[in-house]
C-alpha cells in the first residue's frame, strides 16, 4: 500500500513539473521574439525557385490545436479529392503590404454576417408569389458597364423578371459592383450611401450583388468596399474561407467580350499533341501565384509546355529577374489558340486572384482543367460535379502534375473532355447561362420541395431545360430515358389544331379524327376549339373508340396548341393540324418510330434553314432536298414535356410574337427542342401531300396560301436564332421506312402495307 502511494505521489509530481515546463516556454516566446525570428526569415529572402510558407504573426490567442503534419505524397489521381477533403491544410494569400490588425478589420467590415444562411439571412415570406427578381431603377449619372448591363439584359429577358416590386422575391442593384478595384476605370464610388438609402434595402436581405474583381494592388483582399450585409454574393474567385455555402454563389471570372448569349465552343480535334499546356503571365511584384514562378522546372518543351512571361505592365524592365528574357523569348513561339486546340490538359494556376481567365478558355476548347488554386471555391460548385470534368490538385505539389496526368487512361481523358464540352455549352458559354444559372440555383434553394437533383445539373441536357417545376423524377424527362434504361408509354394522345368550323360528317377534320382513333397506340383525342363561333353539339362530333375532349380556350391564338395542359397524361403528343392527311398505318408507324427517340420530333412534313449571305440572315425553305432541320408540328409526335417547356421557358415576348403574325409557332418548337437535344428531328416516310387542298377563301386556315405567310416565317428564323444567340437546327439526312417499304415484294409479308397506297 505504502509503495502504491509513493508511485501515485511521483506521478502527480511528473505532470505538475510538465505542465511547468510548457507554461515556461509559452512565456518565453513573446511577440518580439517572434518579429526577430521573422526578419531573419525575410532577410533570408525569397527564391523564386521553391515555395514559401511564411508564419503567420498570432493575432490572438486561442486553444491549443492538434499539430499539423505536411501531407503525405499522394497517389497519382489523389487531386481528384475534392477541396473540403484538403481545406485544412490550404495555404492561404499572404498580404505583405497590410497589417494583420487590417486584414482582421477587412473581414470583419466584409462578413459581419459571415454564418449567414438561407435559413437564417433571408426572408423566404417575399417569395409567396413566385421566384421574381426585380431590377432598381437607374439613378441619375450612374455609369454601367458594358459587363454588367449584359448581366441585367440577362434578368430582364428572363422568365423570373419583374417591374413590380412588391412581387419581387430577389432584388438587384442597378450600381455597378462587378469591379471593385480602386485603381480601375470602372470602379464607383459612394456604392454604401446608395445602396443604403434603398428603401428596400434592409441590411440587404433578400438582394443579390455580382462581383468579379475585389480589392487592389498589392494584397487584392476581398474588400468591396461596402457591407454586404445579409446580402447574397454571386462572386468570382471566391475564397472558401469567406464563402458562405448554401447562401453565397461562386461564379467564374469572365472577361468583357464574353458574348451576351450563344458562345460557341472552339473545334474539338481527337488526336492532340500536348499533353499539358500554360501561357500567360507571371507576378514579379505583389501578391501572385508562386506556382507560376515555378512552372518552368515541368516544362519539358516536348508534350508539357508552359510558358509564362514578365513583359506586363508599365515598369516590368525595374522588376526583371534572370529569367526574364529567356522566358519572354519562348513564350512567343508558341500560339495561345494552338495550344488550346492541341492538348488535353490545360493548367489553370491562380494569378492575383483565385479565378482566372484561362479557366473559361479551357472548358471552351474541350481541354481538361489542371487547377492550382488551393482555397478556390470553384464556380457553380453547388450543383456542378468539377471531379468529372477537372483535375483539382495542390499547389504545393506542382511536381506532381505531370505524372498526374500521364496516369489518366485515354477513355477517361475522354469522359472528362466530353464534360468540360457539356459543361460549356449548358453554363458557362455566355453571360445569359451564367446569369440564369445563378437564378435557377436561387430558385432550387427557395422552392426546395421542388429542386433540382445534382444529377439533373451534371447530365445532359442540364439544369436550366430541366424545370423542377415539371416533376423531380427524372424518368418522366424524355432525354434521361437512355441512362435510366426506361421506355416510353405505349400510348399517345393526339391533339388537333381547329380553326375552321366543323362541317359534313365526310370533312377532312371527320376523316382525320376516325383514321388516328383506330389506331391501337391512341388513348385519347384533344380538340382545340379556337374558331369564333360556339361549340357544336355532342352529337355533331364523330363517333370513336377513345375518349374525344373538346377544349375551347380563353384566347384563340397559335401558341396555344403547344402550351401544358393536365389532361394529357401520356408521354406521347401526336400534334396535327385539322387538314392533315394521315391513315392509321402512317399514324402507327410514326409512333413507333417515336418510341426510339422519344427525346425528338417524329413526323412528316420536313423543312430545311440556310444561310443567306446577300442579306445576312437565317432563311426557311421547303423545297425539297437530300437533307432537313425541322419537322412540322402539323403532323408530328413529341414528348409532352416539351408543352411545358413551350410554356415556361420560351419567354413570352416570342409567343406573342407568335400570336401576333399567326404563324411559326411550329418553327419555334423546331427551335426549342434542338436547342434543348442538339440533335435534328426525325422524318419518316416520303409523302408528298399531308395536307387537304379545299381550303376554305377568307378563313384563317387559308394562310397557307397567303404569300405573305413564307415571308413572314423567313422573319421568325432569324427572331428565334438573336434569342438563343445561335442557331440550334441540326441537319439530318435520315428518312426512316418501314421494313420492305416499296420492296417488289409480296405485299401480304409488309407489316404496314397500306402505306404505300397512298
């Protein structure tokens, strides 16, 4: 017992003289001892040939924390780990030219409300009437630029705009605060007073600010100048340190020529010659990147080539270094757009700040971002998987990087391109897909019940032409039928287009009505009354074997026909026109057809566009040709999503430009679901006539005969391509038959044998 106490005794004694020891040296390593150890570090000075950690000066004192251990060599695809796997151990922008006292003063101006949350800094009661953005008005002598009104042409042609306040849900400034550095042209001033005496303000809640450039030489903190308040930031190179997730939104740092809308990407080559490619600029004076200093020690002249150059700025030549001259000497042999085009890596290091143009250049050239970015929230990263269309690795180990992407297999170098490509096109091509990307993920976070899955937003088509609005579930979307390994329903619903009233029991109309509900496919017929005159009786309609529902709608006009409607509950839409001409066997076989490219137009009646250079303008023709880009709905089968997307998408000025000429509502369809697939329509069968020619003089069915009507369509074309920015008709030269089609033959072995009689 005596020996029991005298061991417990010395313990004791052991960890009161250890707690001493270490409470001595904590005393004894005061902050002047610390200045001292860091000029001696300084005096050192910097080489730019390794990497530097400078210590960090304690700016107040906190808990002990565990030690920290420099990590490991990783694997070769280890970068593939996203960065809150990495955050820890980030380093972080070092401001040489500020005190720690102002940095801490800067972050506590900028994120006072830094745990602000959806849940918590906004004010979810304005957006009971719907996901509405409103834009302030200008104030007088204002000045906007050319960037930033792209943003707010972006709001105002979108489907969420508004000109009414009180239904707004998100408010928009009319100050430009996309450039906030204080030696640039474009910076303005006096942004907190005019905010501030909004009187909607409120601290900031419930409004969004775009910003692209932060802070200024030397250090480029994130300072803009102003509180943001409870303010959302849609904000390039954010810093994961300061981003609010769930709240916040990273956007990509674009330049001024980045087009309003369309953007096309730059030619995709299969076979490229370098494997890792840089070009651009490397920072003598200020903060900058370190890793492009030290680029050169990878570079190999043969399938890694990264160049970097001093020549930039007004005094460079004063701040020149050794490899100056050698390094600007290199750098003009080569062409930034060769490069791009010929290499399947791009590296993207940060510059002065986090984001960087190259970043864009290189998902526009389908080459697979290398990002040297530690701490860089990458763009739209809410809802973007980046590890399928980037490598994402560590600054620290720039050494690395080429055996990183050598050990990347050619079907996976393919995979990633094939997404930077997707990613592009869906997104990133033009402000207009920044801006309403930005919106849309604004709207998801509002109306969660109805928001988008992340496999929406990383699968074609994407995000913006799949509305939650329509259903969650991807199997009711067309073009998600191929990866879910689902079908289509057996059956369609026809929808006929009625301008003319219903005459003899042998009309057109009648003939068409009991050709398409003898079909085996057909589980009901829709007529679309949209005639001036009231509703036949009952008895006067045809008998069939499927429910008939006439609808007479509340305003007669063309887009009509295409807007949503709940009635029709099957997959398939058979849209016609009342004069069509089409037997049982062409209605079965279209739907077949259909049934194997659900995501498509299926039908008869082609057309084709062009190109005319004399008047510089998107032209229509139906002459016939070996090749065709449109299907006309007069007679053709589309998924019924597509009626919701006519609806909610096409912005309301195109239908009622529609409604207003009577016409190219069916070329506007054409439009919609191209740009949505990238992928022509499908024709079936050759056949001439599909209309009836007894037209009735004087009636709004003989438009068709008006020579006015094809100039006015040749109009549309180039109506609908300014409001995609591009044009989204494919050509196709595919006609699909049925099997033995024409075939000298026994008829009795076709399966659609009455086809051909006709």
């Amino acid at each position: 017992m005596q020996a029991t106490k005298r061991y417990l005794l010395v313990s004791v004694g052991g960890a009161l003289t250890f707690l001493l020891y270490l409470w001595a040296l904590q005393v004894q390593f005061q902050p002047n001892q610390y200045q001292e150890v860091q000029q001696q570090y300084q005096d050192y000075g910097p080489s730019q040939d390794v990497y530097h950690l400078r210590p960090q000066p304690p700016v107040e004192r906190r808990p002990p924390r565990a030690p920290r251990h420099w990590p490991q060599p990783p694997q070769p695809l280890e970068p593939y780990l996203e960065w809150g796997e990495q955050e820890e151990d980030s380093p972080q922008l070092h401001h040489q030219h500020s005190s720690p006292s102002e940095r801490r003063a800067i972050r506590d101006h900028l994120y006072r409300n830094k745990r602000c949350r959806m849940e918590t800094c906004f004010d979810f009661s304005r957006c009971q009437l719907g996901f509405r953005v409103y834009i302030y008005p200008p104030q007088g002598g204002d000045r906007i630029s050319s960037t930033y009104q792209k943003i707010l042409s972006s709001i105002q042609d979108s489907r969420f705009h508004t000109t009414d306040p009180s239904k707004a849900c998100v408010f928009v400034l009319a100050v430009d605060t996309l450039d906030r550095d204080r030696l640039s042209g474009h910076y303005v001033h006096n942004v907190k007073s005019r905010i501030q005496s909004l009187p909607t303000w409120n601290d900031g809640r419930n409004h969004l600010i775009f910003n692209l450039y932060s802070g200024t030489w030397p250090d480029y903190t994130e300072d803009l100048g102003f509180e943001v308040g409870q303010a959302l930031l849609a904000r390039a190179s954010a810093d994961m340190l300061n981003f609010r997730p769930n709240f916040d939104i990273s956007v990509p740092l674009f330049s001024k020529e980045h087009p309003l809308k369309g953007g096309e990407r730059l030619a995709l080559r299969t076979s490229r010659r370098f494997r890792l490619v840089f070009k651009g600029k490397r920072y003598l004076t200020g903060i900058g990147s370190e890793t492009r200093n030290a680029l050169h020690h990878i570079h190999n002249g043969e399938d890694i080539i990264l160049l970097t150059t001093c020549k930039h700025g007004k005094d460079w030549q004063k701040h020149k270094d050794a490899r100056c001259d050698r390094d600007n000497l290199q750098y003009s042999k080569f062409d930034y757009l060769e490069l791009l085009h010929n290499s399947s890596f791009c590296l993207v290091p940060r510059g002065r700040r986090l984001g960087s143009f190259r970043f864009l250049e290189a998902l526009q050239a389908g080459c697979v971002p290398v990002i040297l970015s530690n701490g860089w929230e990458l763009p739209f990263s809410e809802v973007i998987d980046w590890k399928k269309a980037a490598i994402v690795g560590d600054e620290r180990l720039l050494l690395q990087i080429p055996t990183i992407t050598r050990a990347v297999s050619q079907e996976k170098v393919w995979a990633l391109r094939q997404q930077t490509q997707f990613l592009w096109d869906a997104y990133f091509s033009s402000v207009d897909k920044i801006v309403s990307t930005t919106l849309e993920i604004l709207q998801d976070r509002v109306a969660a019940h109805q928001s988008r899955s992340r496999l929406m937003w990383n699968l074609l088509p994407g995000g913006l032409y799949a509305l939650p609005q329509f259903s969650t579930d991807l199997s009711q979307f067309p073009f998600y039928y191929a990866a879910l390994g689902r079908r289509p329903q057996q059956q369609f619903t026809a929808v006929v287009h009625l301008l003319t009233p219903l005459q003899a029991q042998m009309s057109p109309l009648v003939k068409l009505i009991l050709a398409v509900a003898k079909s085996k496919f057909c589980a009901q017929m829709v007529v679309l009354w949209n005639v001036d005159k009231p509703l036949p009786p009952r008895n006067n309609w045809p008998p069939t074997s499927v429910p008939l529902t006439v609808l007479q709608g509340r305003s007669k006009t063309m887009s009509s026909r295409f807007i949503h409607r709940d009635i029709i509950a099957t997959d398939a839409v058979l849209s016609l026109d009342e004069d069509a001409v089409l037997s049982t066997n062409e209605v079965d076989f279209a739907f077949v057809v259909w049934q194997s490219f659900p995501e498509r137009i299926v039908g008869y009646p082609a057309r084709s566009h062009y190109w005319d250079p004399s008047r510089s303008r998107w032209g229509y023709t139906s002459k016939w040709t070996n090749d065709y880009s449109m299907v006309l709905t007069g007679a053709a089968f589309y998924h019924r999503y597509y009626h919701f997307l006519f609806s909610h998408y096409v912005p309301a000025r195109l239908r009622a430009e529609v409604d207003r000429r009577d016409n190219c509502e069916d070329i506007l369809m054409n439009f919609l679901v191209s740009a949505v697939t990238k992928l022509p329509p499908v024709k079936v069968t050759q056949k001439k006539q599909y209309k009836e020619t007894m037209m009735m003089q004087g009636s709004r069915a003989s438009r068709w005969a008006d020579p006015d009507h094809f100039a006015q369509r040749q109009t549309c074309m180039s109506v609908f391509a300014g409001w995609l920015g591009f044009m989204p008709l494919q050509r196709s030269q595919m006609r699909l038959d049925p099997l033995l089609f024409r075939d000298q033959v026994s008829v009795l072995r076709k399966k659609y044998r009455h086809i051909e009689r006709l």
